[in-house]
C-alpha cells in the first residue's frame, strides 16, 4: 500500500478502531474496497454512486466515500443531496475538498454569501489551495466586494527540515512560531593537549549526549522583509570514563545556550521561484564555562560559544510541479576561540504525496576551521587505602584530589549529512515534521554529530 491509500484510510481506520467501534474494522476494510470500485469508474454513473453508498452503508464515518457521493450528486443537479454529503464529509474529518465542493454548490444556486463563508473555510485549512481562492474572488466579484479581491491569500511552498532558510520571506504582517526538539552525540578524541598529563588524570576522549529546544519566532515586517529571534535551550551530558580508578561518570548541564537574530531581504521573487539574502546574528546568551559534577567528578561543559557569530548567506526555493527545491549557502565568522569559522551547504527536495503530507530528502555540508577549546577536568575525593578496584595505592596512585585545565586543539574537517524526513499539515497551518540526519561523511579526529533526530511543531498565523 502506497502513502497516498494509507493517508487516505487512516481518518476512517481511527473511526472504526475507537472502543466502541472494533468489530467495525473488516466492514471499513470491505468499505475501501468498494470505495475504489467507484473511483475506478468516475463515470458519474448510477453504479459509481452505489459503490460509494455501500461503503458509506459499511463504515458511515468514510468522509472519502461521502465527498465523492457529493460529488456525483452535484454533477447530477442533485444539489440537495450535494450539500447534505458534503456537509458530512466536512463534520467527520478537516479536509478543505469538501467545503470547497460545497461552496461550489451554493455558488451554481447562487447562493453567494454561503459560497463565500465555504471557500474561506477551505483556505483556513488549506492556505495553498487555489481552486478555493479562484472560487472565492469570483463570489466577491459577485456581491460586489471589489476590495476583497484585490490581493490573493499567500501561496504557501513547502520549506525543509534541516535546510532552516528558504527563499521565500513572510508575507507582511504575519507570524511564523515554530518548536524543534533535537537529540544528537558528539564526540572527539582529547588530542592536542598544551600540558603533559598522566594516563589517570581522565578520560582519552570527549563524548556528550545533547538534547537541543529550539523555539523560533518570525515577523513578516514587509513583503519582502522578514525578521526573526531564535532562542535556544538545552541539557548535555558528558560520559567520563575513568577506568584506572574505576568510576563511569556522567556529569550535566541545563541551560539557555545562545540566541540568533536573524533578518532575510527578499532580492527577487516569483510566484513559485524566490531568492533571499539572510543574515544571522548569534549573541552569547549561553554560559560558555558552565560545569557538571557526577560521582566527584567535574567538567567544563558549554552551553555557549561565548563569541559573536556574524553569519551572512543566501537562499534559493523554486518549485517545478510536483518538486519543490531549497538550497541556501552561508558562512560562520566567529569572533572567539572556542569555535571555528564555518561554511555551509544546504539542499532540499520536497515531494507533495498530498496536500498535507511532504516527503523531504535533504543533503547537508558543513566544514568547520580549527578551534581551540578551554578543557576542565577536575576530580574531588578522598581516597582511604586502594585507590582502584583491587590493589593498593602506587607511588603514582593520583592524589585525594586532581585539577587540571588545559587547551584542547579541534581539528576542522568536513561533515556531510543525507537528511530525510517528512511533514504532515494539520488543520489552519499547523505542521508537524520529523526527520533524521544521518553523517555520512564526518572527520575523524574532529569534534564531529552522530546521528541527528528532530521532532518539530510550526504554525503560520497570516
């Protein structure tokens, strides 16, 4: 079964498999069977509106099956019977097809104020839909209404998950909010130390599980113009093997980590093709020195670069039917020591399956320069006899407490993500995404992602 029957069913499998409803399930099984007789038909006949009524017979809540029902009765001048299966399609699930259907009902009957109410419907859920805009201009033209026709409502294109900046800006006075939650492990080897240490004085690498919320408001203050703050939150913890003194430690921070200012300037634009410069600033709002402490251990873990990142760039989105496009281009300067310039390299292809569900393949490059980083470690116990699991302490046995703070040189490298996922749109712009970024390029002695997961929530108010 392929994505588009799956998507289409699931309303009516939910229905069917609530409680109260489970010996249902085979009769809307054999419902979607007769469902797609009708639609092998189309032929606007008597035998194509009874395969649509023995699957509503079967499983009442088929919205599907009530819509194209509607459907033949609307060609048929049934408007009555029209309207009435439209009106259920639209009460069982919030699918903009139906309301449009039957705001072109009212629209042959002339009735154009109820037309009018029913297209608006439509485009709340749906604000890309053109069928219903075109609809709509017309009944305004109708009744009169000249102002209302003057500008279209905005064509929404489908944007990427991990390729952040699109081409297109907002359109003036209308809000984008969105919540991406992450989930990601560095790691890197502690090489490039500027102090001679012993073996026992800490671990020979660095790991640290990171979890990343990241909230995003955006302002179309023109057409062209689009403002935005980015604040980011997050909880690391650092895995400290120690296996000479036989400890596992694993010391945490949580905090707020650095907030971007970002600005985009649409340069030129069409309906379906648009280019931006952006410009990214990141202020410092994270505690670069922050420390976690587990079983007398203690480590410098950052919650921020501590430095002025200044990142301009440029993006492009363009959409050839059923493919959308996005790439974007940018380069990190960094004004600190902990992190290296950056360059990236984004591109996204976006695949409607329907209008509310977006199947995305995205390729992600990114080279990072060579930084030095500040490196803490720091022990804070006494030790009464043996010092490790089954022996008594050397003369090189570490003393009841160890400190010691040195610079750690990361190698730059470069890193190249394949990125899939997929977004679903919910009712009146809301979408939801998930996706995965998976390296398959990374250096190897650099302080380098594994696998990155991303659960997302985005909401447009125009």
């Amino acid at each position: 079964m392929n994505v588009t029957k799956l998507l289409l069913i699931i309303p009516m499998l939910v229905t069917c498999l609530t409680p109260g409803n489970m010996v249902r399930a085979d009769d809307c099984d054999m419902a979607r069977k007769w469902y797609n007789e009708g639609i092998a038909l189309s032929d606007n006949t008597e035998r194509e509106a009874s395969y649509y009524q023995r699957a509503i017979e079967l499983c009442p809540d088929y919205f599907e099956a009530h819509n194209r029902l509607g459907n033949v009765y609307k060609n048929w001048g049934e408007f009555d019977l029209a309207i009435k299966e439209f009106r259920q399609a639209g009460r069982i699930w919030s699918f903009a097809e139906p309301h449009c259907n039957l705001g072109e009902v009212y629209r042959m009957q002339g009735r154009y104020d109820l037309a009018a109410e029913e297209f608006i419907n439509a485009i709340r859920i749906r604000p890309d839909y053109r069928e219903a805009q075109n609809q709509l201009k017309y009944v305004y033209k109708r009744l009169g209404k000249y102002d209302f026709v003057i500008e279209a409502p905005p064509e929404l294109i489908p944007t990427a998950i991990f390729t952040r900046i699109p081409g297109m800006t907002l359109p003036r006075g209308s809000f984008l909010v969105d919540c991406q939650c992450e989930y990601w492990r560095q790691k890197a080897g502690l090489k490039g130390l500027t102090v001679e240490a012993p073996v026992y004085f800490g671990p020979a690498s660095r790991k640290v599980d990171v979890y990343a919320l990241i909230l995003g408001i955006r302002y179309g203050l023109t057409n062209n113009l689009t403002v935005g703050l980015i604040p980011k939150f997050f909880s690391k913890k650092a895995e400290v093997p120690i296996p000479y003194w036989g400890i596992h430690a694993k010391p945490g921070v949580t905090g707020i980590g650095d907030t971007v200012l970002m600005t985009k300037y649409r340069l030129w634009g069409r309906r379906k093709t648009h280019i931006s410069g952006f410009c990214l600033l990141s202020i410092p709002t994270g505690d670069e020195d922050a420390k976690g402490k587990d079983q007398g251990v203690i480590r410098r873990i950052p919650l921020g670069t501590g430095s002025y990142d200044f990142t301009p760039g440029i993006a492009f989105t363009t959409v050839t039917e059923p493919l959308t496009i996005t790439t974007d281009i940018s380069y990190v300067i960094t004004t600190g020591r902990q992190a290296g310039d950056e360059f990236h390299c984004d591109l996204a292809f976006s695949f409607p399956r329907l209008h509310n569900f977006i199947a995305i393949m995205e390729l992600n490059y990114r080279w990072m320069g060579t930084a030095k980083r500040r490196q803490l470690f720091q022990t804070a116990w006494g030790f009464q006899g043996p010092a490790g699991p089954g022996g008594p302490r050397a003369p090189r046995d570490p003393p009841s407490q160890t400190v010691f703070e040195t610079t750690v040189t990361e190698k730059g490298g470069h890193t190249l993500f394949l990125s899939p996922g997929f977004q679903v749109f919910l009712t009146k712009g809301l979408k939801a995404e998930i996706g995965v970024q998976v390296p398959v390029v990374k250096p190897e002695d650099g302080w380098a992602e594994g696998i990155v997961l991303h659960v997302g929530l985005t909401k447009y108010l125009f």
